[in-house]
C-alpha cells in the first residue's frame, strides 16, 4: 500500500475514510488542500476513532492524510481567530472557568446545541478535541501516525497523542510547534504530551523558540519511531502494529493509562493507579485464563517458560502466552484396544468399555461417566480415544437403569445411586489389569460433571478431576429452563410422585425437547444437542420419571467444590443453556487446586469440530500433567 493520492475536496460526511486491513484500520484524514484541519473535521474524528475503538475486531488505528506531502499542517488559523475573537478577554484565573463550564456543556448532546451561538463555543470545541485525544490514550487499540509529511501544530498533537509514530525520511519534513509565533501556546495538549516523550527543558526550549524538528533530528530525540521512504509510511505503520497484535486489550489500555496519565501525578498517586489497573485485570477470564495456561507450562517442564528462548519469542509474535503445545508433542502415540466389561453397583451391575494402552509399564486411569440420560455410546468414545492415545488407560461406564446396564427403575434419574456406581466404576477399575491403582482420575460431563466435584470431594484415593460443563445448582438450571415452563411441569410432577407412592399411574417427562414443549430441558440447543452426540444404531430413550424433577432442583454439588483437594480442571462454555456458566463459575473457583478454563461455545459443542479439538487437547494436557508427574512416586512408593 503506496501513498494516497490527492484526493478532490470531500464531503464532509467524506472528511474521514477507513480502510480495514485485518485486525488494523487506517484512517485517512481529509484536510482542505493545504491539509489544515478545521472545525468541519472535529465531529466526524471523534466520531470515527469511538466507533473503532467500539469494534473487538481492531487491534490497531492508523491515522493518515489524503494530502500527498502533509500530514495535519496544523490547526485551521481562521477557525481559532474567529472563535477567539468571540471571547472576552477574561484573563487566567476566569478563562479556567470557561474551561470548566466547557466541560460541563460539553459532555451532553443538549449542552453543546445550546453554547453553539455564544461565546462558549470554541472552549466547547477545544474540550471535544482534549476529550478524543485524551480517549485515544486510555484506549485498548494502539494508535500509530503514519506521517506522510509535515506535521505543526494540532497535526504534532495529534501524533503525540498516538502510541507511535511513523514519520517520511526527507529533509523538508518537519514536526513541531510554532505556536509561539502566531501569539499563543499550543492548545490541544502538546505542551503536556511532547514533555513527556521529550523532556521539559527541550521541549520549553523548542517551544519558546517555535522551531520545528527535522525528521533525522526527531528520529534520534526518540519522539519519532521509524523514518522510511516516501510512499511507504502506512505500509511500515502496518508492520509496526503486527508487535502489538494478539495482546488484550485490558492490558493495553491498562498499560497506557498508568504510563500517561500516572506519569504526571505524583508518585503515590500514580502507584495508586497502576495498583488499580493491575487489581482489576487480575480476575479477568483471559487473564486467568494466560496464567493458569503458564503456570501448566512450567509444571510440566520444570522451568519458567519465559526463561526459555522459543516460548517468549512465541508469545511475543502472538502477544500472549497459550499453552499449545500439541498433546502428541508431550507423550508419544500409543496403541490400545477397547473391550466389553461390567460391575456390579448395589443389587444390579453397570456396563463399560475399557481402554488398555498397549505396553508392558501399568498405565494411569481414567474413568468417564456422562450427563443426563446419556449413555457412554453418546460422545464418550471421542475422548476416550485421545486419552487412550496418550497412554492413558480409561473406563467409560453407563449408570445403571439407562442403556445396556442393569437396573429395574428404567430411566430413573437417582443421584445416590449414581453416585453409588461412581464409586463402583472407581474401584473396579483399580483392579483392571495394566492399570496402576495409584494413579486415577475421574471425568464427567454435564451431570457427571457435577458427580465428579462430589467424588472428587469425598475420595482421598484420586489424583485429579476433569469436570466439563458441570451442573453444579439445581435452581440455576431450573431458571434457565424459565419460571414459566418449570410451573408448567408441577402437575405432572404430582402426579408422577403419587403413583411412586401406589396412587394412580405414573408419568413420564422428556429429557429434551424443543422449546416450549414440557422437558427437563427444552432450551434451542437441547433436542438437537441430544440427536447430534447420539450415533446411527444407538436408541437414545429421550424419557425420565417427572419426579425425579424436584431432587434436581434441589442438588447443588457445586457446595462441595471448595472441598476438593486434588487438582481439578473445570472446563465452562460461555453460552450454556443447561448448566449457566455464572452460577458454575462462582462456585468452581472456590476449589482450592482448580484450574478453570472457559471457551466460546455451547453445552452441546463440546463434543463435536472445533471445541471438541480445543477441550481433548486442554483436557489431555492436564490428566498428563497430573496423573504421569506422580508416576515416579507411584512405581517408587
């Protein structure tokens, strides 16, 4: 991308032109054709730099001019003169009265229509053009001038409110402040910010002086970044975001704030605002989310990451730090073969399928148990196959009274006895053959999810925990399903809890169906979610007795997160329609050794394409971290 070219004066709906350029919008400044920017600029600028900033989707603004040799040339002289003739001449002390009445009518729609026709107009428009600026500084995008030519004056000020600048290498290009020459000092924060990038005894020097500075000259004062050819000032403007890109932009504007506002306040002050920066970005899901991504890193290496030359050169070309190795990268691939088995649970026995990595060293465990009406066949196999690759040995069961297991109350939903065939699944697997007792974990799903926070907080037996998605309060998915269609469900309800008592015939309620329709769950993901993880030739019973409906909402195992004393990995969708991710966050992070990770998807997404890939892979990485660092302890007790 080449210089622009001189354009044909524009519009003023045309005064400002935004150009995307991936994750970096230019924006190109029309001035007059002396590239002057007037008062017909100023509401379509701070317009367009909010609406950026506005936009996830930019990283980066780069400010340009349409005037082939300028950049601003400065402030358009007739529009200061005129408004400045309008002003009585107050003195200092009432001028800064002005300013603040200025503030005060400039921050409404109404208070600027009104001060139009008086004398306060000009201090209005002065106050907008500090307010943009100043916003440009607090902002999470990073701003960067390509200056294509010379910039005095509003167009210096302009550039020194951006992060950095880019500036023509030619002699008659210039950058300065000539103010002083015309009777005044600057007026849009250049004494303030080009103090801070330069120093207060050069910059009152140059001020005084009015000279500007030649691009060599600002290039070696550090108040310019890069000098490069004609022509090319937006295209280096574009490289020179690609360092910035991928960081969060909390910490950028995090950042930029404590340097240029906290550098100008006193020392306890400006430590106040950046402790306050650094306390409220620390509870930030992607903040947790990097740390907890580094903190994995450097249990599985025994080293700092950071300290290691390819993992700071890698997040600082992505600007964060991921834990994304890939998982085969941390274990070679194993064979395995996958058999039948069954055990018994209380008075009925529970059907399984049994993972054994092939090799004569005993493997770890894990066992997986599913959601809600769900059997092992619905989305079971997929994981377990990744964790077997990885040499992991995995039992994956089907709770009694659903599928191919036992149990006469067929679809009952029974919490203890659920719980019971946990603990079933847990000791029989111990006793499989290749397995080292020493060594297991637990995974569950949805519902199982939930199982696994009780299980986990009750066995002092278990290495880690893997809850994915997990119920973890019976009301808050209650109120999910929608205050409505939960009264809806009451008479069924009754009338399925009296025929357990011997009166009258019970009732059967859907598991999921579409919305509006009676179901445990009828949210728009439900039904379908269901069909798409059930697989040709399995026969998902979409049915469960409706007096199973007022002990689910009753159980809350997310209470026993906090009791949890082994490492656990609680992976929440962001858009879960079953299990709210709010209520699910509150209480998972109160387990003491929990790493929580959340990612953009639905409760039903988790099994298939691109979440799937994300979880089995964060999931692989954490059962391998905590189940193989213990095998020197295991096979050397």
């Amino acid at each position: 991308m080449g210089a622009y070219a001189t354009a044909q004066p524009p519009t003023a709906a045309a005064r400002i032109q935004v150009e995307r350029c991936g994750a970096v919008a230019i924006v190109k400044i029309f001035g007059d054709a002396m590239a002057l920017f007037g008062v017909e600029l100023l509401d379509p600028f701070d317009r367009t730099i909010r609406l950026l900033d506005a936009d996830p989707g930019i990283q980066c603004v780069v400010l340009t001019s349409a005037h082939p040799d300028r950049f601003i040339s400065h402030a358009d002289v007739a529009w200061l003169q005129t408004e400045g003739a309008a002003i009585p001449a107050l003195g200092r002390a009432l001028s800064k009265g002005v300013m603040h009445m200025a503030g005060i009518a400039a921050s409404t729609w109404l208070g600027r229509a009104l001060v139009r026709y008086t004398p306060l107009h000009g201090a209005v428009q002065l106050h907008r053009l500090h307010g943009v600026l100043s916003f440009m500084q607090r902002s999470g995008v990073v701003y960067i001038a390509a200056l294509n030519g010379s910039a005095l004056g509003l167009g210096a000020e302009i550039a020194w409110a951006c992060d950095l600048r880019v500036m023509r290498d030619r002699d008659d290009a210039v950058i300065g402040h000539p103010e002083v020459l015309l009777g005044f000092a600057p007026g849009a924060g250049g004494t303030q910010r080009l103090t801070r990038l330069l120093g207060e005894h050069k910059t009152l020097v140059a001020m005084l002086e009015g000279r500007p500075f030649q691009a060599q000259e600002a290039l070696k004062l550090g108040i310019v970044d890069a000098l490069v050819p004609a022509g090319t000032e937006v295209n280096a403007a574009i490289a020179l975001s690609g360092r910035f890109a991928g960081r969060q932009r909390w910490a950028i504007s995090s950042i930029k704030q404590a340097v240029y506002l906290g550098g100008s306040e006193t020392l306890p002050q400006g430590l106040l605002r950046e402790s306050r920066e650094f306390v409220a970005a620390l509870p930030l899901r992607e903040s947790q989310s990097l740390m907890q991504d580094y903190l994995a890193r450097t249990a599985r290496h025994g080293e700092l990451p950071l300290y290691r030359p390819e993992a700071y050169a890698k997040a600082l070309q992505q600007g964060k730090f991921t834990d994304d190795e890939p998982t085969e990268a941390l274990r070679p691939t194993s064979e395995f073969t996958r058999e039948d088995v069954a055990f018994t649970s209380g008075q009925d026995t529970c059907k399984a399928w049994f993972y054994r990595p092939e090799g004569p060293a005993l493997a770890p465990l894990v066992v997986m148990g599913h959601g809600i009406g769900a059997t092992r066949e619905m989305g079971l196999d997929a994981y377990a196959r990744r964790f077997a690759q990885a040499g992991i040995a995995v039992l994956a069961f089907t709770y009694r009274n659903f599928g191919d297991s036992g149990g006469a109350q067929r679809q009952l939903i029974s919490i203890a006895s659920q719980e019971q065939d946990w603990h079933a699944a847990i000791d029989h697997g111990k006793q499989l053959p290749g397995v080292d007792a020493r060594r297991v974990a637990i995974w569950g799903s949805s519902f199982g999810g939930g199982h696994v926070i009780t299980i986990a907080s009750q066995r002092r037996d278990l290495t880690s925990a893997v809850a994915q998605c997990p119920f973890t309060e019976g009301r808050a998915s209650a109120s999910a399903l929608g205050l409505l269609e939960s009264l809806k469900l009451m008479p069924t309800v009754l009338i399925d809890m009296l025929a357990a008592m011997g009166l009258g015939k019970g009732r059967m309620l859907a598991i999921a169906a579409e919305p509006g329709k009676p179901a445990l769950m009828s949210a728009h993901d439900a039904l379908p979610g269901y069909k798409m993880i059930t697989p040709p030739g399995v026969n998902f019973v979409n049915q469960t007795p409706a007096r199973v409906i007022p002990r689910l909402i009753m159980h809350t195992p997310g209470r026993r997160a906090r009791d949890i004393r082994i490492p656990i990995l609680f992976c929440v969708c962001d858009h879960d329609t079953v299990a709210p991710s709010e209520v699910t966050l509150k209480h998972v992070r109160k387990a003491p050794l929990g790493t929580v990770k959340t990612y953009h998807a639905g409760h039903f997404e988790f099994y298939v394409g691109k979440a799937f890939e994300q979880l089995v892979v964060d999931q692989s990485r954490f059962l391998i971290d905590t189940l193989f660092a213990n095998q020197r302890k295991a096979t050397n007790p």
